[in-house]
C-alpha cells in the first residue's frame, strides 16, 4: 500500500466514523470499535464451540 493509499483510506475511514460515534468523544469510540473489532476477529477465528463437562 502506498503512502498516498494509505492516507485516502484514513480519511475515508475517519468521514465514516465521525457521523457513527456523533457526540462520543474519539477516545471512547475508538476504545468501543477496538474491543468491537477484536471480539468479531476472535469469533471468526477461535474454532467451533467446545462442551466442558464438570467431573
């Protein structure tokens, strides 16, 4: 990706964001898309479901 790419996607990421978060401060959205982001990756990656048993 080149520098000039990457500044468009940053800006193209920031239009869609600030209609999203409205009167959210950036931190708290940030904080809130992050831990969004990485429960979705860890969803789509930690396998299928497993059964514990209590012995």
């Amino acid at each position: 990706m080149t520098e000039n790419n990457h500044k468009q996607l940053g800006k193209i990421l920031w239009d869609i964001a600030d209609p999203l978060r409205g009167a959210m401060n950036a931190d708290d959205f940030r904080d809130y898309m992050l831990a969004f982001l990485f429960l979705r990756y860890k969803r789509k990656h930690a396998g299928p479901p497993r059964l514990y048993v209590a012995v």
